[in-house]
C-alpha cells in the first residue's frame, strides 16, 4: 500500500453531493456472504486453517463464526470460476480482540503449515493476509491502541513488513501454544472492496452512506469509517480499474453487510441512497461499482 497521504475532501473529482450526510459513530460491519464452488472444501477449509466455527448448516449454505456470532455465509455453486479482473471483494477482515489472540493464531498458522499470502504492519494495526480455495481475500488483524491512532488514520496509515519475532514472543513458548479456534469477541472488523473508480466510490459511500473519509492513496485506494475507526470499508482499483461486475457462475462476493444502531438509522441511510438515484431493494444497496451491502440493526 505504502505511506497513505491524506487528501483534503475538497481535492476528490467526485460528483458534488451534499457533505453533511453522516452515518451513526456506533455503525459496524457484520457477516460476509461469498459465493463458493466447493461447500465442502470451504468448510474444511475454514475450521482448519482458519479456525471459524461451523453454526448451521442447511442444503448448499453454511453459516460460520466465533463465539457464536455469525461472520461468514458462504453459499454453494458448484464449478463457481474465482473471480480476476472485476468489482467485488478484495478481502473481509476478522478482528481479533488481542495481540496475543493474533500471535497465537500466527503460531498455528506456521505450525499446520497455512499458507499466507502476507503478513503487514499497518500503523493502526498488525495483519495476516490469506486466501482461500475459491481466491477470496481474508485478513486476521489486530489493532493496536485507539489512542495511538485515533485522528492520525490520514497521515500515518502505512504498510510496513510485520515484526513476526516481536508479535510471536508475546506467547510463552509460540511452538506448543494451542489452538483450537478464532477467540469469542472475534468480530468483521472491516471490509475492503475492489471498485472501478475511487471518485466516484468516494463519492457514494461518504457523501450518501456517510462514513467519513479517513485516508486516500490517489485514485487507487480510499478507506472510510463511522466513528473515528480506521476505516469500516477499504476500496481499490489496484485489480479492477473500469472494471464491470462478476458475471454470473462467479466465486464471488455476494453481500456485504453493515449494522446500524437502530430503524430510524437504517430509514434515513436508504432513504439518501434513493434520493441519489441508486439502486436500492429493501434493505440492500449496490454500490456504482455493483457491489452489494445490506443494512441491518
């Protein structure tokens, strides 16, 4: 990613929507629902390697989480293609609720030999980066103190290569530490999304939805949170620049979700996607990029 400048607002060639939209500070991601080709493949995939909990699982859909709270839908179509060079998911990210939580989830991972795809210092946080058999994105991370970034997201945001010896000896001995599963208080911290533009990204999801702009990278990526967070939603174009959505018979993402407080909260978010004239079908929205979030309370 590199050094992250913060851009004023005002800089973006987005379309010039009203700024005063703001979405409630308590608003948070939940579950993530991907396309798979393989249901079974998934699942042995992602007890083992990634250590979710299997909570349902009904015909060709399974539910999974920590702790018993729900994170990941994954819904079956058999031959499903992994989806290059279009919009939809980058990867969802799990937030675990402690350093050590990470360090011994990193121990398991080069202990059982699980591939990774990358391993990041980030500033705001520490993360492992992964891919599963159908080539979605998936981050295990940690945060660091709120107080170390909290206001800074803009100038201090960074990728830097991750201090494995450091967070590996916060466990008394990482070669023998156990685990059997991601921790309960494991949540969706975030999810980062390829888009076709970042303008007009920005665009919809500050201006309409109401996250706040945290910190952009140009015209390739930008992140945005409700309350201060480093950021709720990522996006890039690093993959998918002008791209068009997945076709059908895709390995892909299929919704994303954000929960708000409460009724009044998800009314007034839909009712200012409608009034900018994007599609809206109860409580789910596409993006201008096409991809889907559903509002919950």
């Amino acid at each position: 990613m590199g050094q992250v400048s913060y851009r004023d607002p005002e800089e973006l060639e987005a379309a010039a929507a009203p700024p005063a939209a703001t979405i409630a500070p308590a608003t948070t991601v939940g579950p993530v629902h991907l396309t798979v080709a393989d249901l079974g493949r998934s699942l042995d995939y992602y007890r083992a390697s990634i250590g979710l909990t299997v909570l349902d699982r009904a015909g060709g859909s399974a539910r999974l989480g920590a702790g018993g709270r729900e994170l990941l839908v994954l819904v079956e179509e058999a031959g499903a293609r992994p989806s290059h060079g279009h919009t939809g998911l980058y990867h969802f990210a799990l937030l675990v609720p402690a350093r050590a939580d990470l360090a011994r989830w990193l121990a398991h991972a080069i202990r059982d030999r699980v591939p990774l795809v990358g391993l990041s210092d980030h500033f705001v946080s520490e993360a492992l980066y992964l891919s599963d058999p159908d080539a979605h994105g998936i981050e295990i991370y940690c945060d660091r103190p709120r107080e170390v970034w909290e206001g800074r997201v803009g100038e201090r945001l960074t990728t830097v290569p991750l201090d494995v010896r450091g967070l590996l000896g916060v466990l008394p001995d990482a070669e023998t530490e156990p685990f059997d599963a991601l921790p309960d208080g494991t949540v969706m911290g975030h999810v980062h999304l390829k888009v076709a533009a970042i303008a007009e990204t920005v665009a919809f999801y500050r201006d309409v939805v109401g996250f706040g702009l945290m910190a952009q990278v140009g015209n390739q990526a930008a992140f945005l949170a409700a309350g201060g967070y480093h950021h709720h939603l990522g996006a890039n174009t690093w993959e998918s620049a002008g791209a068009p959505p997945p076709p059908r018979g895709t390995a892909a993402l299929r919704h994303a979700t954000i929960v708000v407080p409460d009724a009044s909260e998800h009314d007034r978010v839909l009712a200012r996607v409608d009034a900018a004239g994007q599609a809206v079908d109860g409580s789910a929205v596409r993006d201008p990029s096409g991809n889907t979030l559903v509002f919950e309370f």
